[in-house]
C-alpha cells in the first residue's frame, strides 16, 4: 500500500507549484513570459483571479497519485497544465 508516500508526493507536487506560481516561474526555474494582460493592466501573470492556481490539487491513493486534478479554467491548455500520474 503505497497510499502515504503518494499522499506526500501530492503534497510536495501542490506546495512546489504554489511557489512556482509565487515566484513566477516554470519547473525549471526559468521566469513566465509576461501575458498581454499583465502588460495591458500591470499585474503579474497567470496570478490575477486565480483560477488556475486554485484549480490544482491531487488525488492520492494505494496504487497512484494524479496531480492537476480539478475544473481546470479553459485556458489550462495555453499554459501547457497537464495531468501527472505516477504509480
């Protein structure tokens, strides 16, 4: 049962993207490109509502973890937001 260590992957996986988000920057450390809204109306990218960083979470379970579970908003797809399953 692998349920624990999936659930801590979950976690880690959510806590790792809320700072990417904070700090506005990809997996691998490079920054976003600002969107033409944030240049339009100043503002940081892809943090204005929130949807999409709200929308994120796991599910966790004895033989797999999902990560980017949720409603995500339409424009997950242009931000390349995927599913992730490991297991």
């Amino acid at each position: 049962d692998m349920s624990a260590a999936f659930n801590e992957i979950g976690q880690y996986m959510l806590t790792e993207t809320a700072m990417r988000f904070d700090r506005g920057v990809d997996p691998s450390g490079k920054p976003w490109r600002r969107s033409k809204r944030a240049e339009r109306d100043g503002g940081k990218t892809l943090v204005d509502k929130a949807l999409l960083r709200q929308s994120i979470n796991y599910r966790a379970d004895s033989d797999e973890v999902e990560i980017g579970v949720g409603n995500f908003p339409v424009y997950a797809r242009i931000h390349r937001l995927k599913r992730a399953i490991l297991g």
